[in-house]
C-alpha cells in the first residue's frame, strides 16, 4: 500500500480529488463528519473504511495536527489485526 497524498485541501477540493482519482482504498479517522465523507469516497467508487479515533491517537507520534492524524491514519491502517468501524 502506498500513500498517494498528504497534502491539505480543503474540502471541495478534496471531493474532486476523489472524483478524478482511480478507484483505491480510503481510510478515514471515525468522527463527526467521517460517515458523509465514506459515503462520498464510495459514490466516486473508491473503497472506504473508518478506523477508531482511539487507535489513531494511540499511534500519533507527535502533536495532533492534522498531516501527523494522516500518517497515524495509514499506519493503523497497516496494522495486522486493526478492525474498521
């Protein structure tokens, strides 16, 4: 598994990049918003999964920031026995 990105957009950009990506697996951290933006990864058909905020943070190296929720993102990701929401 590779990253393709972790530059910041904003989110209509972000709707776009979908829109214009090849289908690939997205990983988002369960939040408030994380059910609108799978749907929304899945109706431009790409696969998409949440993954507990809990083991993300528990991953984060450093302070929270949204590029360092990213990298902890894909590395729970990674994980050998990690379970989507």
């Amino acid at each position: 598994n590779t990253v393709l990105s972790n530059k910041e957009m904003t989110p209509s950009q972000f709707e776009e990049w979908l829109a214009k990506s090849k289908p690939m697996t997205v990983v988002f951290e369960a939040c408030a918003t994380s059910n609108y933006w799978k749907q929304t990864a899945e109706r431009h058909g790409h696969e998409a999964k949440l993954i507990s905020a809990k083991l993300v943070s528990n991953i984060r190296q450093t302070q929270k920031t949204d590029a360092n929720d990213a990298l902890a993102i894909v590395q729970a990701s990674q994980l050998v026995d990690v379970q989507f929401i």
